[in-house]
C-alpha cells in the first residue's frame, strides 16, 4: 500500500484535511471534527442527502488507514471518513452560467435542511460543490458544524456563487475568467463598482452587493459593525432559514434572458458537412465506440454535445468541453431535458486550458491532471487549432499524444468550405504546410493508425488511433 497523499486543496481547515490512498479518498478529523461528525451522522438529513445523491457518500474507518499522517499543523487524526470518489473534479470557472446557478442551489438547499436540525456550515465557497456528470453534490463534510448566530458562509456564498451569477445574469458579463483570476471569488466593493446606472436595481443588487460592500468597508473598524449590519439586512441567527431560503428564492430567479447568437452556436447549421458525411462520420465513431467501450472519454471541442451524446451510450463517462460558454449552457440544460447524467460540460479555451493555480500552483490542479481519458474525440478542431490560433500542426498531435489514450481525430482538407473561411483572412502562403499527407504523416510517428475513412465529401478524412 502506498502512503496516503495529501490533497493540496484541503490545507486551510485547521479541523481536517483530505488525502489519496490508492485511489480512494480518505479525510482526517482531529477531536473538534469528529464530534461535529458524530453530530452529523446522528441527523437525519445527512443520511437523506446522501441517499437522493446530493451529498458525497461518506462512511468512517478505523483510524489506522491514515496511521502515521497528520494534519497540515501537525496535530494526529482523532477519526478518518472515507468518501465516494467524484470521477473528473472540476471548479467554478469551468461551469457554464446554468451549471454554476444549480450547483448554487444544491449548496443552499442541502444548508437548509441542515438548518432544520441544528447544523450550518462553516464555509459556503463553490469549491464545496462538485459534479458527477451533470448532478451537482456537496463535498465538504468537515464544514458541518453546529448553527449559532449567523451562517458564516455568507460572504464566501456571494463572492464566488452569488455575485458571478448576478454580474451574468444583469451585465451580460461572463464570470468564468473573473473567477478563475481570483479563487476567493468577487469582491463585494469590486461588485458594487461594477452595477452603476440602472443595474444597480437589479434583482437582489442592493441587499447583497450594496448592504455587503457598506459591511465590508467597516471590516477594519469592527468586526462586530459587519455583523450588526449582516444583522440588519436580515442575517441574525433568528432569521437564518428565512435569509437562506430568500437567498435560494434568488438565485432559482436569476437567468440569462435571451442570448445573442456567439460564434460557435449555430456551427451546426453553417458547417460544410453534407448528409453522407454526416452520416458516415457518425457511423465511423459509433463502431470504434462499441468496439471497445471506453471508461471516460474527453470530447475537444464538443460544440453542441452531439457527439459527447453519442458517446455518452457506451462510456461510463463523458467530458465535453468548448470555450464557448453559449454552447456549454445549451448543452448543460438539454442534457437536463433528455435525462442524460453521465455526460460533463465544461467551459474550457483548449488555446488556454486551466492551469494549476492557488498555494504553489497546486490547490487547484491543472485540467490535464484532472482528465485522464481512455478516448479522445478530436473532431473538426485540428483546423481550428492550426489555422485560428496558429499552433503548428506538430505541437497539435503532440498535444493529443500527451492524452496517452485512444483518439479519434478529424482532419479537414484545405479545399473544404470551412478552412477556406479561416484562411480568407490570413496572409498568402502562411500555412503552406497543413496538408493531408503532412498530418498523417505526424500522426503516424506519434500513434499507431488503426483506421482510416475519407468522407464521401472528399475534403475530411477521419483516423482512430492509439498511443504507439
């Protein structure tokens, strides 16, 4: 057995820390968490949530299975929990506008039937959530505590779930790079600079932006004037429940209205594919997918979900991703409507994938860490990739080798209608280089080439491949 790994991300709870062991998830308590566990166990809402699938499952061990670690402090573990492993972790920034607001609302609604009994949460950060294909659950269960007084998770619930959501949803503007650039979320005076004119009587603007930046500005005078003013608005013990249910009233409430067309969001309609393309493209990536079902497979470039759908019937996960947010919000909410959870869409810029990021670029792990596919789809991306963004052919399949899996890749022709568009603005020659016989011949020295169809439309030409 190897020694059990500290998760990087769980370092700031002085009470409890997380840690890897041979693929299972183990989190150590010392004596204060373990009592609010004891508590936890003994609730009935705890077992209920788990069960609807809304909380991680989590069980206790004998203390030996983290025998020789401590906590970051040094201190010994007093209990050691054992929960269920979540497939692909993914944050916040990652979500589309739709994923963000239900993972909000799993938050909220499992802190208030813990209300009901007695408990709160310590925290109310979004990294608290996570999916399992597109199923939101809370994972910190060393944040339960006993309720006294206020929730102190208020703040961190506005900074990094409430106030991206109402800066998408009243501005228009998107929050996943806003998030990504400070994990601590958004801050309350940043917020409040940001609804001028008009915006500012946006539902839910005034009492928690503009009440929580005037408590925010008095901080440094007294911490007791944050919470007489937290008080004020509503946020004394007596009235928790009402504020959170409030709060959650809110955020059901918050939307994105109509969107204007992006630049990815009618691909399907405009892209030069003819019926018999389509068709043998489909039936080419049916086969290798039932050929040998993959465990997860990571879809690039994924677009409106079509073939992360069509995979989704043989693996036992998919993860779609696209840098188009308009797309991924589509996808989350028709996956919803048609009843398929075991697909995950996320909002990635594959030019600019996440990085690792936080305490020495670790607490949040970079994307390619954290997806580890047994099959890529690489399908119309190439001459996006080479053309667009000007990433050498090259680094292109370089990039795809690093996957180490399976992938099915799709190279388009420079004589089809699509690369003719991309190219119309470039200067002459520049891409003289991308041509058919080039990336076979790359894709070759990195894979083994399984198989290999043109599309009858003469200008793409489809390859599975395997790491060599």
């Amino acid at each position: 057995m190897s020694p059990a790994a500290p998760e990087p991300a769980s370092f700031r709870d002085p009470d409890a820390a997380v840690f890897r062991l041979d693929g299972r998830v183990l989190r150590g308590l010392n004596h204060r968490a373990a009592a609010d566990w004891d508590r936890l166990a003994a609730s009935a809402f705890f077992h209920r949530l788990v069960a609807e699938g809304r909380i991680v499952g989590t069980r206790a061990l004998d203390g030996a299975a983290l025998a020789g670690s401590t906590n970051p402090r040094g201190a010994p573990w007093s209990r050691v929990l054992e929960h269920e492993v979540v497939p692909v972790m993914t944050y916040p920034f990652e979500w589309p506008f739709a994923m963000l607001q239900d993972a909000a609302i799993c938050h909220l609604e499992v802190l208030l039937a813990a209300l009901e009994e007695g408990i709160t949460t310590k925290d109310g950060t979004a990294y608290n959530v996570a999916f399992v294909g597109r199923r939101p659950v809370f994972l910190d269960i060393g944040s339960f505590t006993p309720a006294a007084g206020p929730w102190p998770g208020y703040r961190q619930f506005c900074q990094t779930f409430l106030f991206p959501l109402l800066v998408q949803a009243h501005l228009g503007i998107a929050y996943q790079g806003l998030l990504r650039g400070r994990l601590d979320g958004l801050e309350p005076t940043e917020v409040r600079a940001m609804f001028g004119g008009v915006h500012r009587f946006g539902r839910g603007v005034f009492r928690h932006v503009y009440l929580h930046s005037v408590a925010e500005r008095r901080v440094t005078a007294s911490s007791e004037a944050v919470k007489e003013d937290l008080g004020q608005a509503g946020f004394g013990a007596e009235l928790a429940k009402a504020t959170v249910t409030n709060t959650l009233r809110l955020v059901r409430r918050l939307g994105v209205g109509a969107r204007s067309a992006s630049a990815w969001s009618d691909y399907r309609t405009t892209c030069s594919y003819t019926d018999a393309d389509a068709s043998a493209k489909e039936a080419f990536v049916s086969t290798a997918l039932e050929a040998e079902p993959p465990r997860l497979v990571l879809d690039l470039g994924a677009n409106d979900g079509a073939y992360s759908i069509l995979a989704a019937r043989t693996a036992e996960q998919v993860v779609a991703v696209d840098g188009d947010e308009a797309v991924i919000d589509a996808l989350y909410r028709r996956l919803g409507e048609e009843g398929i959870d075991n697909v995950l869409p996320l909002v990635v810029d594959l030019t600019d994938p996440s990085p690792g990021l936080g305490w020495a670029n670790r607490e949040r792990r970079a994307f390619s860490e954290r997806v580890r596919p047994d099959l890529v789809l690489s399908l119309a991306l190439v001459h996006h990739l080479a053309l667009a963004a000007n990433v050498p052919l090259p680094l292109v399949v370089d990039w795809l080798r690093a996957f180490d899996a399976r992938v099915i890749v799709e190279f388009v022709d420079r004589s089809d209608p699509m690369v003719q568009r991309l190219l119309a603005n470039k200067p002459a020659g520049l891409f003289e280089d991308y041509q058919p016989e080039r990336f076979a011949s790359l894709l070759a020295g990195r894979f083994a080439i399984r198989e290999q169809q043109q599309l009858p439309g003469g200008t793409r030409t489809l390859y599975l491949a395997e790491p060599a």
